[in-house]
C-alpha cells in the first residue's frame, strides 16, 4: 500500500536516506527541512521538498496544509530533526539549552499534535520518533542532550498509549554510534563550550574521542538506521522499539545492570574527569 509520509530533518544524513529508500518503494514522501536546496537532489528519487523549521509554528502548520491540500492525508510522521549541544551542565547557556529542547522535544511534539486529528480521522496512522540510546543512558557533557532524548522516550510511551483506540501506532527508534555529522559538530560545540572552563581539559578529552569515532570505522552506516525507519513504515505490526547500531544494545545493557556508582567511575574513567 502506497502511504503518504512526512519525514523532518531530510536534508542530510538519516532523514535523506530514509526518504530516497521510501521513496524507491513507491511511497509519496514529503522531505521537511530548513534548507530546501539541500534536498534538490531527492527531487530526482520522487521526494517532494518542503520547507519546514521545527521551532516555527506556523512553518509547521503550513507545511502539513500544504500535503492535506495535495493528498488529503498524511499516513505516516517520521520526526527525525534534531541536534546535540554538548558541554558541562554549568557552561551550557540555558538559552542554548531551551533550544536544543525546542529542537528535539517541543518541535516533534507539536509537528505530532498537527498530524494527530488527519490520523484520527482515517482511523489509522504512524508516528515514527527518532530518539537515541542517549534517551537511555547518560554520558557526561550530554547533560541537556540526554535530557531531550530522554523526554522524546517517555513523550513516546505516553502517546502510544493514548492514541491506540485510534488505530495509530507510535514507534521510537534508538541508534547508537552512527557514522554522521553529528558527532563532529557536537565535538566542535563541546570544545568550544569547554574552553577556558574549569571542564577545558576533560571537555577537550572528550570532544577528542567524539572525532576520532565519528571519523573511524567503528561506528554504523546511517542507512542501518533508515532501512530500521522503512520497516517501522512497511510492517504491518512494527516494533515499538528499534534499537541499533554501534554499541547500543552493550551501553543500554550496562546502564541498567551496573550500579550508579559504577556507571558513574568508568565514565569518569574516560574522560579522565578526576
């Protein structure tokens, strides 16, 4: 069955590929982002780019008009913008803090809201919510980070719960360490949010291992994830969870198992915080 999909964050990395695999299904796919031109080249792959900030409200709203307009439903909602800030809880301005949040959390959640009553009103729907082993486990300097993916989870559990009766389903997806940009631009805002702090040296440690895993051979190929997002859209009885990548299911594992205490001294450990 052909379904109408919505995907945010299009413009690169996990969103692009996501929606030039849905797109080679048959699907009509709608990719959302700031930057429009970035997604000319899905154009030739049957995506249609639309214009859309998630921390603007009437971006949104124009935005799922603009599809009800053209095909009279929306069947699927992949939220998959997002970014990390990193840095000690006490150097991140809380201006910095309250957009990441804006960005990951209150953005999805109000793009979710616009959505909800076109899927009521078919009966059935899909919310897909890329959310982070991050939203599992914490790591130090991913303070607010955490805090976003962390709220994406219960927001989520919460949902699924409430939207049932209606026939939609809520789906999270949970990468670990995936080979995209992320991890180098949340590296450069940690080292520049650390520096001349009293954080500077494990900050700078830190910032260090994000670049030299995210430039490695370590980490997954962001397709994983997007080939996990085509099933969550494809199947007929999705998995509430898709947890995958480098180090997922260990970091998620270990979280729950150790003591705090004992979390706490290895990632200590790693940034060498003394």
């Amino acid at each position: 069955m052909i379904k109408v999909i919505l995907i945010t964050g299009a413009s690169s990395g996990i969103g692009y590929d996501s929606a030039k695999i849905l797109a080679g299904q048959g699907h009509k796919v709608y990719g959302a982002a700031r930057r429009v031109e970035l997604m000319e080249g899905l154009r030739d792959k049957g995506v249609i780019p639309i214009k859309m900030d998630v921390t603007d409200e009437q971006s949104m709203a124009d935005a799922v008009q603009k599809i009800i307009s053209a095909e009279g439903r929306i069947d699927v909602l992949v939220n998959n913008a997002g970014y990390g800030y990193l840095g000690a809880i006490e150097n991140v301005p809380i201006a910095e803090a309250k957009r990441q949040l804006e960005v990951n959390l209150f953005g999805l959640a109000r793009l979710t809201q616009l959505v909800l009553p076109y899927m009521r009103a078919q009966k059935s729907g899909r919310i897909i919510n890329t959310s982070s082993v991050a939203g599992k486990a914490v790591i130090p300097f991913g303070g607010w980070y955490n805090v976003s993916k962390y709220s994406v989870e219960a927001l989520s559990d919460a949902l699924r719960i409430e939207v049932k009766p209606f026939g939609i389903k809520v789906v999270l997806i949970e990468p670990g360490g995936i080979k995209t940009d992320w991890g180098i631009i949340a590296a450069d805002n940690l080292s520049a949010s650390s520096k001349e702090t009293a954080y500077q040296d494990a900050g700078f440690r830190m910032a260090r291992l994000l670049r030299f895993g995210y430039t490695s051979r370590f980490l997954s190929n962001p397709k994983r994830v997007a080939k996990a997002i085509t099933r969550a859209v494809n199947s007929r009885y999705p998995k509430v969870r898709y947890r995958l990548g480098a180090g997922s299911g260990l970091i998620v594992f270990f979280h729950t198992v150790l003591p705090a205490r004992w979390w706490d001294g290895i990632m200590r450990k790693i940034c060498k915080i003394k």
